[in-house]
C-alpha cells in the first residue's frame, strides 16, 4: 500500500501527496480549484488539475523537511531513514514553518 498524506493550506484541504512506483505524485482536490480565491501552494505548482509526478519529492516539498542537526535529530528520533523524504515530510509536516501542512492520510 502506497503512503499518502492530505496537504492543507492555510488549514483547508487543498490536495494529496501519495507515493507512487517512481517516486510521488501531488494533484490538487477539484474541490480547491473549483473554489473562488484558490491559491497554488507554491508558484513551482500552479493550479491545475493533471497531477504533478516526480522522482522523489518536489523540490517544494523536499525544502519543507528539516536539515543538518535537527534531521539528524527527527531521523533518529521518529526511526525513519534519512533517504525516506516521504515518511519524514509525513512524521513532521503537519506543524510546518507558514501556511502548508502535510498531515499523513492515516491521521485524518
């Protein structure tokens, strides 16, 4: 089973993240297209409704996982390896620095 984690902004669910065989996929819910006033989470992810596939992470997200010592610290922490981007953007994102959060489809 693939993980996937609902990702929120400004506290409203505006997509999914999910693993995929490759790597990722992020697609915004129609819900939030369709909304008056919707914003992209990033302007590297403009609105639109195809899904955005990468190898690994999106650069937007893989900027929102912790760095030097505090990876060191979350990674030993929460047992989760180091080259796991997605399970630490899932462990740790649900409180990020500014308005996106990723909260682990599991916990929703």
């Amino acid at each position: 089973m693939s993980r996937r984690g609902v990702v929120r902004l400004s506290g409203r669910r505006v997509g999914l993240i999910e693993e995929t065989a490759d790597g990722c996929r992020f697609t915004y819910d129609r819900e939030w297209l369709e909304r008056a006033g919707s914003l992209p989470v990033s302007l590297t992810l403009p609105l639109r409704p195809q899904p955005y596939e990468t190898k690994g992470l999106h650069p937007y997200f893989e900027n929102l996982l912790p760095e030097g010592w505090l990876l060191e610290l979350s990674t030993a922490k929460l047992k989760i390896a180091k080259d796991d981007a997605l399970g630490l953007l899932l462990a740790t994102c649900a409180d990020c620095i500014g308005a996106v959060e990723i909260i682990s489809d599991g916990d929703v």
